[in-house]
C-alpha cells in the first residue's frame, strides 16, 4: 500500500480525503480518480484457508470493512498490470465478475457489463463459482 500511495503521489493523483490512513488508525485502502474512473486500492492478508481484503467506501460516514473470502488462493485472487512505471497487482478479473454479479447498485451494474465483454478464463471461474463467490457481495454479512 506504501508503493501504491507512492505512485499516486509521484503522478499527482493522490487525494488525502480518499485516503483512510487519514480517516481511520487501520489501513483499508485509498481511492483515486484516474482518466475518469474512480479506483479503490485495497490492503489484503492471505490466511492459511482464504485471504481478508480490508475495503471502505466513501460516503456520508466513510464505512469500513473487512471481507474474508474461505477457499479464495492467491493464485484466483490477484493478476498484475503495468501502472505507469510500476508492476501492481489487482483483483483478478474472474473474481471481480463475480461479485459484481449479484450487487445492485448502478456502479456496479455498469462495471458487470464492462466485465461481460473481457476474456474471462472460465477454468477460473468454473473454480471461483465453486467457492460460492456471490455469497461474498452482501459485505455486511462478512464483517471482522
């Protein structure tokens, strides 16, 4: 999370008000606007059977949360992209699909269309829906 705040920074993409280091003593991450598209960088921790991403949203009283997805392996988890003159790694589109599969609101509605359209690999999938993905969209029910 130190790197990415770096490179937000470097390219004056950095918004301290996004940043919930500043909101809260626990990092769940940091949002931006790049080109446009609003993007949400988020802390995980790999645990011996799933991993825990730590998450926030920005609205009139900034929540907090944690999801722990069981079975999810870091493999299925994240695929790393070229961001400017950095290698990150991002939430592998599989799994993104699924979760914004089932969620309604508009963002995440256009998100799922966007999603559609990519070449998604389905042995991931096929593996990913085994592990109940959806189940993890309503975050309420999932928090630490």
């Amino acid at each position: 999370m130190n790197i990415i705040r770096s490179a937000l920074k470097k390219y004056n993409l950095y918004m301290e008000n996004k940043d919930s280091l500043k909101l809260t003593d626990q990092d769940y991450g940091i949002h931006t606007n790049i080109r446009g598209i609003d993007i949400g960088f988020y802390p995980f921790e790999i645990e011996n059977n799933g991993i825990k991403v730590n998450t926030f949203s920005i609205d009139e009283k900034n929540t907090f949360k944690s999801r722990f997805i069981k079975g999810l392996s870091f493999n299925d988890f994240y695929e790393i992209i070229s961001f400017k003159d950095y290698k990150i790694r991002i939430i592998k589109r599989e799994l993104l699909y699924l979760l914004k599969e089932n969620l309604i609101r508009d963002k995440d509605k256009l998100d799922y269309e966007v999603l559609k359209k990519l070449d998604l690999n389905q042995e991931c999938l096929t593996r990913l829906r085994k592990l109940n993905i959806s189940k993890y969209t309503n975050i309420d029910d999932f928090i630490n």
